[in-house]
C-alpha cells in the first residue's frame, strides 16, 4: 500500500470526523447541514461523531497543527467559502504533516 492508499483508508475518516466535530460543536450545525456541507450522508456525519468512524480523533486533536487547518476547512465549509480542490489541498497538508511528525502516528 502507498502512501496515500493508507493516508486515504486511515487518515481521511480521522479528517472527516474531526471537521463534522467541529461544525457540531463550534457551530451547532445540524447533521443534516454538516452532511450538506461536506458532501456525505447524514448516517456518516452520525458515524463520525459517535466515532464509529474516525477512531484516531482524539490522538490527532492533540496536534496543534493539524487541528489549525481542520478548523479553517469548518470555517470555510460553513461560510461555503472553499471549494473542493482547496480542500484537496489541505487534506495533503494534513498528510504531510501526518507523516512528517512522529507524535501523530494512526494505529492502523
């Protein structure tokens, strides 16, 4: 497996949850409006947020780095002031930053 194969099987649910988190929490978004939002289903958003989904949440919450550009991607979701090749951008931001810090290693 390369490494975006197992950046995507992963890392991506760990990203996915920690923005539905985020505009739950920050924004008191429905599930309905975050599934909007990011282009999942409201059954996902529910997923994510009993961390059914996105296991490794909490480990990477931890990272500062990481958590500035999940927060930016909620705010700019939320605003519908990102598109989908920005967020691309910034989810290989986040692998780069993954696989560049040792304290940020997924159990897998």
């Amino acid at each position: 497996m390369n490494y975006c194969e197992d950046a995507a099987t992963n890392l991506l649910p760990t990203i996915r949850a920690l923005i539905a988190k985020e505009l739950k929490e920050k924004y008191n978004l429905t599930q309905e409006k975050i599934a909007e939002l990011m282009d999942i289903t409201q059954p996902a958003v529910s997923q994510y947020l009993k961390e059914s989904r996105g296991k490794n949440a909490k480990k990477i919450e931890k990272n500062d780095n990481i958590m500035k550009i999940i927060e930016e991607i909620a705010f700019r979701l939320k605003n519908n002031d990102i598109k989908d090749s920005e967020i691309s951008k910034k989810i290989c931001q986040l692998c780069k930053i993954y696989s560049s810090e040792k304290n940020c290693i997924l159990e897998v």
